[in-house]
C-alpha cells in the first residue's frame, strides 16, 4: 500500500491511497491548485487513477474531482445524496469501495455538512472536517447544510472504529502529527464530551473567532456546479 500526503503548501490535506501490485490509486480530496501536480507524481510512479474522492461540498477549496474524471477518466466519488454535479460513482452507508485489493468503507457523518462521509481503510480513517486531531475538535456546523445536532449525533459513527486507525483530516496546521483515533479518543475534547449542550457550546465559541470563510464564494459555486471559473482569485 502507498499512502501519503500530498498538498505541499496550505492547510487543506490531500491524500494517496494506492495498491502496490495493481498500481490502481485514489485520490481523497483533491485540491485544484495542486491538480497539475498530482497528474505528474501519477505518472512519475507509474500509478493509474481509479477515484477522485470528495469526503464533502468544500467551501474553502475548488476540489479537483470533476476536473481529474475529465483529464483521466477516473471515477468522482461523494455520498449519494450530495448536491454536487459532475460525480459519477455515488456511495450508499457502509458500501466498500475496492482501490485495487484495499478497501475503503464509507460512513456516512452529516453534521459539517449533510453530505459529508468519512472513509475507513485497513490503517487509516479519513476525516475530512469531520473529525480534526487533538484540540483541533472539529470542522464548524455553521456553514451551508451544516447542522450541529446532526454533526454531535454522527459522533457515535466513530465508536466501533478500530482504535489503531491513523486518523487523516482535511485541514490541519503545518507540522501538525498523525494521531490514531485511540490518541484521539483520549486527546480530542470533542470526543470526551457528555452532552449536546456542552458540543454546542464549545462549536459557537470556536466559530466566532473564525469569522467568514474567505474563498467559500468562489469554491462553493464552483463545487456545487461542477465548473471551473475563469476567474480564481487566490492563482492569480
């Protein structure tokens, strides 16, 4: 198996998840900054692209699937419910998607957003906003189809998950460590709280000091609608 990640610059993480012998690769959240990129570290080591994966609607980041399925003809993978066009391979609860011989299980978490999965292979957990490491907590429940009972409810998702999973989010700051979900379960206070209101109340103090999400009027229409703008302001 080849894991990694590989988003050299910004917060936003994105993932390779690929099978040694059949060479087939997945991409999890895809940035479309980076896209260029990735086709070249593909080539580079001989990798084909089976699926480009969006573990949600992103509001921070144009995602690179639809535009990957178009270069490659991978299959754009979301939840089956999603609003997002351009998606050619939907996923229902619990359904297996196979990256070679590894499988990827999908878990459907509404909360951050309603369409929102987090994927479990064999050695990881991807999170996407789901789910951040340690003190990071969680993806705020204050932006478009957001909801913050749906987001505290989908907590329990996490609890048979295999504690040694490394959990892989979608943003993080520089530098930050992998942790398993066990790490997380002792270190996460998301995790280790008893009650809605206590969810509740740790999600508005965190959302208030975050204020607007700067890129969300371009990346939200870009990804609902499945079309790259000519104008993206952050590469120019």
């Amino acid at each position: 198996m080849q894991f990694e990640q590989l988003n050299e610059s910004g917060w936003a993480k994105t993932y390779l998840l690929a099978d040694t012998d059949t060479k087939t690769a997945a991409l999890i959240d895809p940035v479309f900054d980076f896209m260029d990129a990735y086709l070249e570290m593909l080539e580079q080591r001989g990798l084909s692209l089976g699926f480009a994966i969006a573990t949600h609607t992103h509001a921070d980041h144009i995602t690179a699937c639809y535009s990957l399925r178009e270069r490659t003809g991978c299959e754009y993978v979301m939840w089956k419910d999603t609003a997002c066009l351009g998606v050619s391979r939907y996923l229902d609860e619990e359904e297996v998607l196979m990256i070679g011989s590894i499988p990827l299980v999908a878990h459907h978490v509404p909360g951050h957003t309603n369409d929102h999965v987090v994927l479990e292979s064999p050695a990881h957990l991807f999170t996407g906003d789901f789910l951040f490491t340690g003190e990071g907590g969680a993806g705020r429940d204050d932006l478009p189809s957001g909801r913050l009972m749906a987001h505290w409810e989908s907590l329990q998702k996490l609890e048979p998950l295999p504690g040694n999973l490394l959990v892989c989010t979608g943003h993080e700051p520089p530098g930050t460590a992998f942790q398993t979900l066990d790490w997380n379960r002792e270190n996460n206070p998301i995790l280790s709280m008893k009650s809605f209101e206590e969810y509740e109340a740790w999600q508005q103090k965190v959302t208030a000091g975050l204020g607007s999400v700067s890129k969300i009027k371009t990346a939200l229409p870009a990804n609902l609608f499945a079309e790259i703008p000519d104008d993206i302001p952050w590469m120019n």
